[in-house]
C-alpha cells in the first residue's frame, strides 16, 4: 500500500516518516514538503537531506501566496517569533499563538488527499502531537480537528483516501521515545523557528525539543554539532 | 462581515456569488478562481467577466501541478469526458464518475480558509447542489462531506472561519429559480466540461443545465447566443 507523509524535515514529521517506511517500505512512500514563506525555510534542507538518507520520494509543493496579509509571526517579514514555552503564549481568549499559520494542517492535508489520489496512494501520515494543540495554541493539530478532517477526506475522496495522525494523543517526549527505537536521523532534523545557524533554544518549538530529549534521558544530538 | 466565493464561473458558483453579494455588498466579497488543469480553463474567462460586471475583487491561483498524475477525465490531456447524464455514469461500485477531480472541492475549501484567516474573512460560499452527489458521483459535493469540512474548518481555523453551502439541499432547478430572481447574468456564465466555442449539449453538466432552465420554463441565455 502507498501511502504519503507530511514532512517539513522536523523532528515530528521525521518521526513519522521513520513509522511509515517502516511499515510500508522506501519504495511505497512519497514525503512531501511544503513551503510557505517560513521563516525557517532552512527546515527544507534537512528535509532533502532526510529523504536522500532514508532513499525516498521528495515532492516540493510551494502555496506561500495563499498567505498573503496574513500577520502570522512564523511568516517571513512579520513580527519577530516571541520567545517562551507555548503555555505563556496562549491568549486569554483561548486564541491560537501568533506563530499558528491560518489553517496550515488543513491546507496541507487537503493537498496530499488530491495527491494521493491522483497517484495511488491510501493512506496518509502527519505527526500532529498533544503538546501543539494544548490550550488552542494550535487548532489545526487537536484531537477534534484530526476527527472531522479524517472523516472529510474519507468521505470526500469516495473512501480511497484514510489519514494517520500516530502522534495526535502524544507528547513530543513520546515521539522521541519512538524515534529513538526507530534510530531517526535526529541529528539532520531541523526545528527553530529562527532558522539561524543553531538552534536558538528560546522559541517554543526549540523549548519543546530539548525537554523532550531530556526527559528520555537523552541529548539532542542537533545541539551537540 | 468579509466573505470569500469558491467561483468557477460556471452557473451554481455565479448564483453563489450573487447570494453573497447581496448579503455583504461587493467591497466585502472576494471571488476566488482555481485553475487545476481543466479542460474547460474557457470558464476563467467568464468568471473575470462576471467578477467585473459585479465589480468584486477576483483572486486567481493555480494548482495544477497538484493533480500530476491523476487520470480524470476533466484534466487536460486525458481520456475523453464522457457523453450522457450523470445517472449513466455512475459505476457498479458506487465509485466517483471519471470526471471527478481528486478532493476538488476539500482542497478548495482549504485554500479558501487559509486565505480568509490571512485577509480578515469570516465566511466561505461554495456552491455544491444534491444532482452532484447522487450516487457519489461527486462525493466531495455531498451533505455529509460538508458537514464533517464544516467542523474541521471551523474548529481548524480556530473559530474564525465557518463555510455555507446554500445549494446543498437543492438541485439545479432550484439554484437556477434563485439565481433568475436575483437577475444573475447567466449568459456570462460557462458550464460545459468541453471548453467549446460553444456548450456541446452532451455532457453531463450542459444536460443538468439544460433540464434546470427547462424546469424554469426558461431558455438557457447562453444557448440563445
């Protein structure tokens, strides 16, 4: 069975990456990459990078127009990313982070479906996770959204089209608890939302990586280089 | 309140269209035209000419690459679309007809919303109608596609975005009875999947276009030209 993975070259999609080859072989799967005016458009090197290791299928997909005046602080030319955990950034009115891009997973997922289908392929992976979602940070990636977008593409695409969202009910220590048994690459992931030369350890995601390898007792080997 | 029209420039979207406007007024609506590759690319055409004639902003995208390899019969260099209603059409397996598009309107939708957070939208109109989901023929035009692309898009986007689907219930005769009350310059409108000079009267939506008028006891305008 062939199916498509979500992969951006982060540490989550990376993960799920590993899980779906797996699974279903380097021969049977497809990573695809978006871009759409990240500010850490550095995150699609690793994504080549990754893909050549693992010797897997790599589209490249460009939607950043579709972005256009929108004042997400994760877009090139907006605010600049704020730093701090996720927590001490959810608003009082339960409103996404600034970093949230206007309705990214659904986007994303809706183009793998029309690629999916028009290639062949049945199943689809993304590494949405527990953490993202807490407080409403981020919509896109809950259990709820998960459950009715499922639902779409499987009604929509005629029931050839099913998602798997494997990390939907975990948190990222988890994720790297399965990626550790996987041996993922970690080392070629890329995760900062700065894009700079290193990590800048003080964004969100950069807060969430390095707890999740200290609480699986490990280093993250991104930091060590 | 801002809204964005899913619009073809076919018949159902331009009735959309004037629902909307009527509802929010021109500086309020924004039409959004896809391209992906279709035969009948001759419908873009009408859709500048109707947003002009309404004097509505028309943004334009194309993802056409996205349908690689896909062999709908509505994309260009494809088999032929067949001739005949949509009923003659329908597989044995309850299987979407050849000129289904890949998640067509799930991929639309999501665009839309990506673009309505980022311009300050509210709503999406999209203009599906109950002849297109008879026996899953169109299953991404079906009352139960839209309201599980409801809940993802509405919980997804963190509640700023909802979509309405007027025609939903309704069938072409009923969108055509609407539209000729609100005065809808159908013989600016296109239809025919075969992109002619003039509608070939064969496939299924001139068929389904036709019986609308006639059930008006109207003549189709564009027919009369």
């Amino acid at each position: 069975m062939k199916a498509i993975v979500l992969f951006s070259g982060g540490l989550d999609s990376t993960t799920c990456l590993a899980m779906a080859l797996k699974e279903h072989g380097s021969k049977n799967v497809i990573a695809l990459s978006l871009s759409y005016g990240q500010k850490h458009i550095k995150e699609q090197e690793s994504a080549r990078k990754i893909a050549d290791y693992y010797g897997v299928e790599l589209i490249e997909y460009d939607v950043k127009s579709v972005f256009n005046g929108s004042n997400c602080s994760l877009l090139e030319g907006n605010d600049k990313i704020p730093e701090g955990d996720y927590k001490s950034q959810i608003g009082v009115n339960n409103k996404p982070v600034s970093t949230y891009v206007p309705f990214r997973n659904g986007l994303f997922l809706s183009i793998a479906t029309a690629m999916a289908i028009s290639r062949g392929c049945k199943i689809i992976y993304y590494g949405i996770h527990k953490d993202d979602a807490t407080g409403n940070a981020y919509p896109d990636c809950s259990h709820e959204f998960n459950a009715y977008m499922k639902k779409a593409i499987n009604i929509g695409s005629g029931e050839q089209v099913d998602i798997i969202a494997p990390f939907v009910d975990k948190n990222k220590a988890e994720i790297v608890k399965v990626g550790l048994q996987l041996n993922v690459p970690y080392e070629m992931t890329w995760s900062c939302y700065n894009g700079g030369e290193k990590p800048c350890g003080k964004c969100g995601t950069c807060i969430d990586r390095l707890e999740a390898f200290r609480l699986n007792g490990k280093e993250d080997p991104l930091c060590k280089q």
